[in-house]
C-alpha cells in the first residue's frame, strides 16, 4: 500500500491506495479552519496580516498530521504501507533551531507532536504563499545579482514576493538573531516528510524551485542567489533531491503510535502543484490543468524550461522529469466566497442551471475578479471593479466574476503558446458544473475532470508507488481516469464573445495598474 499526503492551505489529506487492487482503500483528510478552530485560522491562515504579511501557525499542520493519521488508522492496518510521499502548500517556509533534528529522531509517542516540536520554531508563525510582503527584499537580492531577467534565466521565476528567498531576506533583516538561531530553513514539504522520517529531509527539485535559489540548469542551489538572499544561508539550506527518491524509513513514534512498519519508507515532499500535475495525469506535455483551489492556478508539463516575458508565470520541476510552466492567481476561491456572501446566496447559485439563464449576458459585463492583493497581475487591488452595460442580478454579477477571473487566466497564460484541446479541471471548485461551464465557454474548449477529486493527494500517493518501483504511465492510465459524465462542452456560439470581452477586460485592466 501507498500512502500519499496533501497539506494544503485549508486542509492535510491524506489517500491510501493499493497498486495490487488498483484501488483506493483509504481516505482522510483534517479542515484547518473546522477541525482545528483555536489556531484562529479559518481558511487556514492568520487573518489580519499588516502590509500584505499572510501566516500560518506551523504546528497547526502538525497537530493535523497526528489527527490525519489517527483516522486513517482507525480505517486500515497502516502496517501495510511501505512507501510515504506527499506534498504541501508551496512557498511556505518553517524556521527551526538546533534541537530539531534531535527532537524528531526521539519523538515519544506518548505525548502529542505538537506538544514536542513547539520549542524547535525560531520562528513562532510561517509566512505562506499568500503573503505579499516583501517587495523591497525582492528589489534587493534582484539588484545584487544584476537584475530580474537574470534571477528568471536562473531560478525560472523572477523574484516573487511569496517565494522562500525572499522571505527568508525579510526574517534575516526584521529578526537577524531569530535568523542566526535557525540552523534548518524547510519548506512545509519538507517540514512535514522530515517529522515523519524522524530526520531532516532533502528539499524536492519540484517544490524547491518556488524558492527562487535553484538553478534549473543543475538543479541546485545557486551561489549568487543564496548569497545575495541571508547571511549563513548556504549551511541552513538542506540538499536537493527527487520527490522519487526514498531517504529514510518511518520514525518510530509513527511505529508505535499509528502501527506502520518498521520498514516503511518515506520520500521527500513536493509541492502541491508538482503532485497535482501527476494526480491529474499530466506529466507529459501537451495537456494543460486548471486548479481551482484557494488559489487558482494553470499549469501543464514542458520538456525544456520556458519563462513568462511577463514576469507572471514560473517554472517548477516535474517530478517525472522535466519541467511544469504555472500561473498562480491570488483571488480563487475565496475571490468567489466573497462574492457568494456578498449575495447572500450558497454555491448552487453558481450552478449550471442558476448560470445558463444568463446566457445572453456573455462578455456583456466586465469584472477585475479581484478583492484584495493580486499577484498575476501584481498590483494591490481593494475590491473588484466593474463595467456593467447591464442591470445588476445575482445570475449576471456572478458570471461576470467567474468570466474575468477565467478571462484573467486566458489573457495571462497567453505566452506559454498552448492552445487547449481539453483542459483537465481540479481543486475544490472544480465539482461545481456551472464554473466548469464558464472554464469551457471562455477557453473554447472541452472541460473534464478526474474520478477523485483531491489531485494533490492522488499524485502524492502515485509518487509513492512509483518510488517503490511502479510504472508511473501505468498507475495513471488506471488511477487518472475522467470521470465519464463529468465532460463539461464549451458553447461555441460565444466564442466571438469572449474574443470581443478579452479585449475589453485587458484594456480595463490597464486602467488600472
Ligand atoms: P486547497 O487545496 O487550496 O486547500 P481546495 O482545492 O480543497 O483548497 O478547495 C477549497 C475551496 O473549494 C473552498 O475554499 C471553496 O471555496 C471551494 N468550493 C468547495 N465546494 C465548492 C462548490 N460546490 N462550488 C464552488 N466552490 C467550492
Ligand atoms: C503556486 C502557489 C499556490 C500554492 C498553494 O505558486 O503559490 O498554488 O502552492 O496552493
């Protein structure tokens, strides 16, 4: 059995499958904000961030580790499993002392994680990939190292305020003795696979590209940009590897706690787009997936690095070799939770039904999806702005949203060359047909989606197999299956609406940035 973990912003889930079966025997999964309430995080992060600064409390993903497994255990024997993989929110950074490596190596079950790790944080909360704090640091290392466009030939991003490097700047400027204490910067992968393995763990070529310190050429840490970043950084980075490659087996507390075998082996975390690229299925180029989770992103697998001339996109590694191109938009699902309780309605007023009867209304009414901060575009929106040429219904401020959020992507990923012939739709809101229909409608092209839902876990666990020597083409041809009623067709009657409305949405959005 294989067991793969996803700990994304809102949630930990965890998926068991079984290669011999080919089925999926197990699944779990914790709510930060329900399950966990008195972190005070009810979509997962610290509300009420001064200058753009979002954090989230690292032990909260801790404390949810020990609640995932408790459940899963209660549902099979965790004995069986010989291979752990897993990914987490990406960006993210955990900051640890030296006791860190020694706590983890002698966990006692008796006690709680929480409980044991809480002394090991130099750093009490973890800046997540929402934060969008640190433009000034991000001037600076760009600066020392000749500018962006050479961070971007290097680390395949420019710099960005929610990756690692930058953040890192920021804790070593705002608490330089807090910094020297850290000996281990980890990101939440790795934070989360060391615990398990009772030992510090390599940092994924996958996920470790969100940091912008990897060269992807070699894919190891780049000396300019390590330097340029902290003081001392070199020595608290850990080394690089593949998310294939298993480190270590399972820490006892595991053993005696949750009954895994002794045996059981664990792999270095990835992040939650690199897992959700092979939970879809999508790890050779040609396909293109839409995640609609708290973020909304776009991606899809390259051969060879291509970087956005924009600045928008990034470049990630695929962990079945190769690269990932990704776009990441800031206001998803809570940009379309705001709206939906701005109304007063639930989500089935954005159903298909609730949709269709504003048909006629298509590209007639323009909405900058945006209710706070943005990063693609980068500009510090407030709340969103309209151009309506008609009345106001729900039907019709709902589609308009969903319209320039979906324009927004259309209009940004324009670069990565791709033209669609289906797009693979995931995340939380991807269930929801009427969404999926705008997807279709604005990109004119066929929308499907997967028989299990939660892609980030499906490929944490496919990982896992493959690392125990499975053919990772085999495991997706039978794990990767859309789900048969799920084909969502685009309208072709309003292509040359949306063709009209791009337009439209690109010159109001230059309005205003
Ligand atoms: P993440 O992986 O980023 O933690 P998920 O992919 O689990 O997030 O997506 C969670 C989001 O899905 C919620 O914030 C919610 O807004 C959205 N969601 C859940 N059900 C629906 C629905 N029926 N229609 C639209 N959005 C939904
Ligand atoms: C990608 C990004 C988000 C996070 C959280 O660059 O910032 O998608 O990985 O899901």
């Amino acid at each position: 059995m294989f067991l793969g973990f996803d700990s994304s912003t809102q949630s930990l889930s965890a998926i068991v499958l079984d290669a011999d079966q080919n089925k999926i025997i197990a699944e779990a999964s914790v709510n930060f904000g329900k399950d966990l309430p008195h972190y005070s995080a009810p979509s997962g992060f610290i509300p009420g961030g001064s200058s753009g600064e979002v954090h989230a409390d690292p032990m909260m993903w801790i404390e949810a580790l020990d609640l995932v497994l408790g459940k899963l255990s209660a549902q099979i024997d965790l004995s069986k499993v010989t291979m752990i993989a897993g990914s987490g929110q990406q960006h993210g950074s955990v900051y640890v002392n030296e006791s860190f490596d020694s706590i983890i190596a002698n966990l006692d079950p008796s006690s709680s994680l929480k409980a044991q790790l809480s002394a090991s944080l130099t750093r009490s909360t973890s800046p997540i990939w929402m934060d969008t704090s640190t433009g000034q640091e991000c001037k600076e290392i760009a600066s020392a190292v000749g500018g962006n466009a050479e961070v971007c030939a290097r680390s395949g991003s420019v710099m960005i305020e929610r990756f690692t490097g930058s953040q890192i700047r920021k804790f070593s400027k705002q608490n330089p003795s807090a910094y020297a204490a850290t000996s281990r910067v980890h990101l939440v992968s790795s934070f989360i696979a060391s615990v398990l393995a009772g030992k510090s763990l390599p940092i994924d070529f996958g996920d470790g590209a969100g940091m912008n310190l990897l060269n992807l050429k070699d894919l190891t840490w780049d000396k300019d940009l390590v330097n340029a970043t902290a003081s001392n950084l070199t020595e608290k980075l850990l080394p690089t590897a593949s998310c294939l490659k298993p480190q270590a087996t399972i820490g006892s507390y595991f053993i005696e706690k949750y009954g895994f075998s002794k045996n059981c082996q664990v792999c270095p975390f990835t992040g939650d787009n690199p897992a959700s690229l092979v939970g879809m299925g999508a790890t050779t180029p040609g396909q293109v997936v839409i995640s609609l989770g708290t973020s909304d992103t776009f991606f899809a697998a390259m051969a060879e690095p291509k970087t956005d001339p924009q600045g928008f996109g990034h470049v990630f590694g695929n962990p079945a070799g190769g690269f990932m191109s990704l776009i990441c938009f800031r206001n998803g699902s809570l940009a379309r939770e705001a709206l939906r309780d701005e109304l007063g309605v639930d989500w089935s007023a954005f159903d298909q039904d609730a949709l269709s009867s504003s048909k006629s209304s298509a590209g007639k009414n323009l909405t900058l999806p945006f209710y706070g901060p943005e990063i693609t575009p980068r500009h510090d929106f407030e709340k969103p702005v309209t151009e309506f040429s008609e009345p106001r219904t729900d039907a019709i401020s709902i589609r308009s949203l969903l319209e320039g959020q979906f324009l927004n992507m259309r209009l940004h990923s324009q670069w990565m060359g791709i033209a669609p012939q289906r797009i693979l739709l995931t995340g939380g809101a991807s269930k929801n047909n009427g969404i999926a229909q705008i997807v279709a409608d604005v990109f004119q092209a066929p929308v499907e989606r997967l028989e299990v839902a939660n892609s980030a876990a499906l490929g944490a666990a496919l990982i896992a197999a493959t690392a125990a020597g499975n053919n990772l083409v085999n495991l997706q041809s039978i794990f990767c299956k859309p789900s048969p009623d799920s084909r969502i067709l685009p309208e072709t009657s309003l292509a040359s609406a949306y063709a009209t409305a791009l337009d439209a949405f690109k010159r109001l959005l230059q309005t205003q940035i």
